[in-house]
C-alpha cells in the first residue's frame, strides 16, 4: 500500500490507492483513464474532471492520483483542497492579500486536486481562484484534476471556468455493484486469511459508507475483533467490533 | 559623500511619504551625481521626471538644501534607453540557438506549441491574425498596444503566445513576458511583502515585450491598477510592446480606472469571433491528424457541431477522443468512427444539433428582423424579407440536423434546392458583408450556438 507523504494533508489521512480500489464493469473505464493520466500516458492532456454522485469513490481516485504522481514525480508539491475550502477562504479573506497567501501555495503545485467542486459552483470570488488555479498549475507543467457531482451538460459554472475543466478529460465515475463490492470484500477478506459469511459482506456494503476505504478499514477491523475474541465472523460480530448499535441486522 | 547624502535624502523621504509611494517613485530613482550643487537623478521614463517634479522634487531639494547647507538645484533624467541597466537575457554563446532559445523560453511563460503555423485562421479570427503577426514582424509601431478582445477559448492566448514566439525566433535577446493577469497580482502582493518592489518594477519596466492576457481580472484591484499605470505609461514611453487579452471590450470592463481603460484603447483593438463550422471541422482534422489517427467528413463535422464556438473545448473534445481511442483500443486502423466519438463525448455536451428544431431558428431570426413567422413562409420577395429567410435556412442548415427537404417544406414548402441556394448565397455574403456576419453572430448569440 502506498504511503502518503503529502504535503497537505488528505482527508482523514486516508490510504487509497489504484490498488484497493474497487473496479467493476461499470467503472472500470474510468479508472484506467485515471492511472493512465496520472502516469503521464495521455499526451497533450494536463487536466482531469470526475464526475458522478457522492460515494462512487472521487476523493478515492484524486488520492490515488496524487499518489501516483507524487511517487513517479518524486516532487512534494502534490496538494488536495476542497471546494468548500477554497469558498470558504474567499467568504473569510479580508484583503485579495490575505486570500492569495492562503491559496497561493497550490499555484506551483506539480499537481492539484480539487475535491467537491460543486462548493463553488454560483460563487463567482471562488470560481474565479479556482481558474486562476487551474491557469498557475498547468501553464507552469503541473496536472490539476477536479471532482464534481454534475456532469458538464449540467453546469453553472462561469464559461472561463468551464471551458478549461472541459480542455482535458471528463469522465463520468459510476458507482460499483452491490453485487462486486461484496464478492470484492470476500475476496479481499480471503486474503487477510478472514471467512467472510455471505450474509456478513451483504450486510456491510449496505450498512457502511459505500467508499472502497471506509469498507476496507471495517474489515480490518472486524477481522482484529474477531482474532480477539476467538469468535466466527458473524452480523453480531461485526455490529459489535463496528460499535453498530440496534436491530439493523 | 554626495552618494552618502542621496541614501539619506531617501531614508528622510521614506519616513515622509506613504510607503507604496516610496516604493513607486523613490526607489526606481537612480543617483548620477552631485557637483557644484546640482544634482543629478537618472528615471526610467519621462512620464517618471514629470511626475517626480509635480510630486517629490520640492521634497528632495529641500532636504538636500539641508544636508549640504547650500542651495540646491535638480535636474532628472531620463536613464539611457529608459533603462541602461537592462538585465537581458544572455545566450551562451557555446549554447545551440535550439537549446538558448528553449532556456529563454522557460523564462518567457512561452509556449512552444503556440505559433502562428499551428493556428488555423478563418474569416472569424483573421482580423486578429493579421494583427498579431504584425505586431510580431515590427515591435511598438502602429499598434501599441494591442488590444485582443473576444470570447472564452477562441485563441486569444494561442495568439499571444505566437507573438512571443515569433520575436523571439527572430531576436532571442529581447526582453519578452507572457503572464496572467493574475500572475501580475501575485507578482505585486509577494514583492509588497517582501519589499522587493524595486525588482518588481526592473522586472516589468524593462521588457521589450509584456504579453499579459485576462487583463479583466485586474478590475476591483486599485493596487495593481495603479501599478499596472505606471508599468503602461513606463513601457509604451520607451517605446516597447504591449499585449493584453481580454473577454471583454474594454469600455466593458467594469471596475477598472477610466486611465487604464482608455489607455487600452490607445493602440489597436482587435476581435476574435466565434469559429464557423468549417474552421472548426479544419481544427478537428489538423488535431486528429497530428496525433496519427485519421478522421472522414461525417465524423468530423459531428465533433465540429459538438461543440458550440469554442476551440479550447474542440481540443478537448479531440483530446478525449484521442484518449478513448489509444486507451481503449477501439480502433484497429487508426480512423475514428462515429461510434467512438459518440461514446466519448456522451453526457459531456448537450446535443445542441438535435435539441434545436427549425421553429427555435426561426423565432430568434424573426426576433431580431422584427418579422412575423408567416413573412418567412410567405412568397414575399422583398429583400427585408428574402435576407432574413435565408439567414435562417442558413442557421437551420448549420445548426439543426434536419435534412434540406425538411428545412424547405418548413419555409413555405420550398424545393431543397432552393435551401441549398439560400445556403449558399450566405455562405458567399458573409466572406465579405462584415454587417451580416455581425447579425448572425448576435442572433448565435440569443440561440446560444
């Protein structure tokens, strides 16, 4: 698993990766546009946007591109920001100043990752950072890549904005399976050495956040508590190693 | 001695005037020497002396008057060339003109790949070509400063950057800079802070060529406004080229000083319309062909009609393309076919072609005329008539996806070939009737093509 040594940090410091991402037919497309584009494979293209609904593993793939570039890079200049982080900054900036020394960091990013762009979408202060952003990282060589909701035909963004976010790749993200997110947990359960009931991997895609990572630390977690315990995984295992309380079994 | 007393005459300003001030007019001056009890300041520019006599020079004779105990006179001067100190970018002279020229470029914001080979001129964009490549062949002659103005992704950029390239190619030891706007803001907050505005302005003042696009963004910025006065005034003296872009007129340009705005205004205004279709359909295949993969009409002209009138998004267009096609391996001959490039772009455009129908042209040509619908199903051979009739089977043509048959029938019930004259007689006009091409592209406007 790949270490993140960003020099901002990612939310909740989390460890996604290319490799414990879930791909199944419905996105598989995606990702593999993903990880060619943070390998440097797709000439002439230097910004990415994702798009698709809350859950379908966005902030997943930013982290794993950031990864991935950081690592081929070797450069520490790899920032994540939000949408909301960037609005907010606008709405408490006193002076231009103030919010150039906030945001002035990304500009000679290698690569930036706008996370939730939708935060900014109708506040014109904060769109415009975002495309004087998106001008500083590219013109200077960086890759900047954005996550957003909307698929472009849906958009208010302002069109100087817009039409840059539509200069590289925009590809739609859809969320896997059911179906995959389990069998995927039960295969990945096997490798941990962890039996993983049926009933228990239904159980937990439909019962935890549907983020690949999310799932990934409750396995871990579960199979620590079941080691402990000396017990069988089970529902009422994993409730209670998840501290899961009521009758949602 | 006499250098010891100019140090302490500014240090005596610094304590007496507003600091930006210092930094704007005090510090660019330089000392030449102090005999007989004249003085002697060297500036960068003659708009500099009147302003030190109008504003400073009271100040400094007084103070000077005081230090040396005798009566003082000043006399400024313009330093030779408006900047003897001019750091100019050296070439190595053991350094391939290749190489010299890629390190001057890395320092210029340049980009290679934005000449005037690579731009595809059309009747939308030939004006400001024409005026580019001019500016290009002879620095701060009749167009200074140019002024280009028009949409978003129309090639505002690309032909700014050609400029820079172009001079370059010719003279690698010029002084060029291209910059955002923004990168100007940034430029001036950090040299604040670090009170670094000396360098600041010797940067700036002492180019030969300051390209600086989205000049918009500098409008509610009175700091930078003010700054970006005097970096004006410094180079246009001296007789050096000025660029700027901007998405607007700039009458249009809210919130930025009256000085500035007609300023721009003083050289050349240059516009960049819209793309017709053929010039898109031209940038498709030149984009297709580049990266190795071929392209036939049908297709081209579907990616062309995708994407409303703009080139920066056709790129992307291409670019997505392109990447469906080598990721993907959808193509074993290396051609883009239609079912490639209609899964690339799905859900990233709306279907502009098939969402608009005769009846949409029609309102928005009869809107604009002041006619009724029935005047263009009429028989009425007026041409206040006629014009407009053909207009919109023009746009309908262009812009809807319906067959010439079916335009037709919705004008009256005319034959096709009467379609394809209206067509072709406005495809004919619009090469050189400028007031036509001006309505068109207002009644585009209102149908957001």
């Amino acid at each position: 698993m790949v270490t993140m040594q960003l020099k901002f940090p990612f939310p909740s410091a989390r460890n996604d990766s290319f490799e414990n991402f879930l791909v199944d037919g419905r996105n598989g497309e995606t990702v593999k546009f993903c990880k060619s584009f943070a390998e440097g494979e797709i000439s002439g293209v230097r910004s990415l946007v994702l798009y698709g609904q809350r859950g379908a593993g966005k902030t997943h793939l930013l982290i794993a591109m950031s990864s991935m570039i950081r690592e081929k890079s070797g450069e520490e200049s790899v920032f994540y920001v939000s949408g909301k982080d960037i609005r907010e900054k606008v709405a408490t900036s006193k002076t231009y100043e103030e919010l150039k020394e906030h945001l002035g960091k990304y500009e000679g990013a290698v690569f930036l990752a706008v996370d939730d762009l939708d935060e900014v979408e109708g506040n014109q202060e904060a769109e415009d950072q975002v495309f004087h952003l998106y001008n500083a990282v590219t013109q200077s060589g960086g890759w900047f890549a954005v996550a957003v909701t909307e698929p472009p035909t849906a958009w208010k963004f302002s069109s100087w904005l817009a039409t840059r976010l539509l200069w590289g790749l925009a590809l739609p993200l859809n969320p896997v399976g059911d179906e995959q997110k389990a069998a995927v947990l039960k295969r990945v359960a096997v490798g941990m050495g962890l039996t993983l009931p049926d009933n228990v991997a239904n159980w937990l895609i439909t019962r935890l956040p549907r983020d690949s990572a999310s799932q990934m630390e409750a396995l871990e977690t579960i199979d620590r508590h079941s080691l402990s315990a000396g017990r069988k995984v089970s529902i009422p295992l994993a409730r209670e190693a998840l501290g899961i309380t009521g009758d949602e079994a | 001695m006499s250098g010891s007393y100019w140090n302490k005459c500014k240090s005596i300003l610094k304590e007496k005037i507003q600091p930006h001030n210092f930094e704007s007019w005090i510090e660019p001056i330089d000392f030449i020497s102090y005999k007989n009890n004249q003085l002697e300041l060297s500036v960068p520019s003659s708009f500099f002396v009147e302003w030190i006599n109008e504003h400073y020079k009271e100040s400094i004779v007084n103070i000077y008057q005081e230090l040396s105990g005798a009566k003082t006179a000043l006399s400024i001067i313009v330093s030779e060339n408006g900047n003897s100190e001019k750091p100019k970018e050296k070439v190595h002279p053991d350094s391939s003109p290749a190489i010299a020229i890629k390190q001057i470029k890395e320092k210029t914001n340049l980009n290679e790949k934005y000449n005037f080979d690579s731009f595809v001129v059309g009747k939308s964009n030939e004006f400001c070509h024409a005026s580019a490549k001019a500016v290009a062949g002879k620095l701060a002659d009749a167009y200074n400063p140019l002024f280009i103005y028009g949409g978003v992704g129309l090639g505002k950029t690309h032909l700014m950057q050609a400029i820079g390239n172009a001079v370059l190619e010719k003279n690698p030891n010029l002084s060029v800079l291209y910059l955002s706007s923004e990168k100007f803001v940034n430029d001036l907050i950090n040299s604040i802070q670090r009170g670094s505005m000396s360098y600041f302005r010797k940067k700036y003042r002492n180019l030969d060529l300051l390209l600086i696009d989205d000049i918009q963004f500098i409008a509610g910025k009175e700091r930078t406004q003010e700054e970006f006065f005097h970096t004006f005034n410094t180079l246009f003296e001296m007789k050096k080229q000025i660029v700027m872009s901007s998405d607007k007129f700039p009458k249009d340009i809210t919130n930025m000083e009256e000085r500035l705005r007609s300023r721009f205004s003083w050289g050349l205004i240059s516009d960049i319309q819209p793309p017709e279709l053929e010039i898109k359909i031209a940038i498709v295949k030149k984009l297709i062909s580049q990266n190795g993969f071929d392209v036939d009409d049908e297709v081209a002209t579907f990616l062309a009609r995708k994407v409303k009138s703009n080139i920066r998004e056709l790129e992307g267009c291409v670019a997505r393309v392109m990447a469906y096609a080598s990721l993907t391996r959808k193509t074993s001959d290396k051609i883009i076919g239609m079912e490639l490039a209609k899964e690339t772009l799905k859900g990233i455009y709306d279907d502009t072609a098939k969402s608009m129908d005769i009846k949409q042209v029609q309102k928005a040509v009869c809107d604009f005329y002041s006619l009724k619908n029935s005047d263009l199903r009429s028989k009425s051979r007026l041409k206040s008539v006629t014009m407009p009739r053909h207009v919109a089977m023009f746009l309908c043509r262009e812009f809807t996806n319906t067959s010439l048959p079916e335009i037709g029938q919705a004008f009256g019930g005319r034959d096709h070939t009467t379609v394809m004259h209206a067509v072709s007689k406005i495809k004919d006009e619009l090469e050189v009737n400028t007031q036509l091409y001006n309505e068109i592209n207002q009644i585009k406007k209102v149908l957001d093509i």
